[in-house]
C-alpha cells in the first residue's frame, strides 16, 4: 500500500512539473513577441525618418527591457544616437 501511494505521488508530481515548464516556455515566448514587436515598431519609426515616434518607441522598447521599468542614461544615449543617425 505504502509503494502505491508514493507511486500515486511520484507520478502528481511528474506531471505537475512537466505542465509547469510548459507555461514558463509559453511566458517566454509570448516575452519574445512582446520585445520583438516593440523593436519592430522602433526600428520602422527609425526608417521612416519619424523622430518624434521613434524617441517614443524607443522609449517603451528599453523600458520594457529593464526589469524596474526605467530606462537609463545609456538607453537615452542609445535612443539619441539613433535619432542622429537618421
């Protein structure tokens, strides 16, 4: 009795880890979208030659990349010099 109650466990547990690592890939991946679209968004307003979009575009693309929401001088250095480069 006591092995079939740790097999009944065993086997929760197993399968409560696999549809756990499930959802993370799928958070990940839905991440991956989010960051690809902002970039996207970012780098069209770039070509286009639209400097007030693209200095908020990039705006949302880095602060969205930082894990406190702020973007930091780097980033606005970054954002500054792409704009120059139009």
């Amino acid at each position: 009795m006591g092995s079939l109650l740790l097999a009944v466990l065993l086997i929760i547990l197993l399968v409560s880890l696999f549809y756990g690592k499930k959802e993370d890939l799928g958070t990940e991946d839905k991440e991956k979208e989010v960051i690809a679209r902002l970039r996207a968004r970012y780098q069209d307003a770039l070509q286009a030659g639209d400097k007030e979009k693209a200095a908020e575009y990039g705006r949302d693309y880095y602060r969205y990349l930082r894990n406190n929401g702020q973007l930091s001088a780097f980033d606005e250095r970054v954002i500054q010099n792409d704009l120059a480069g139009m």
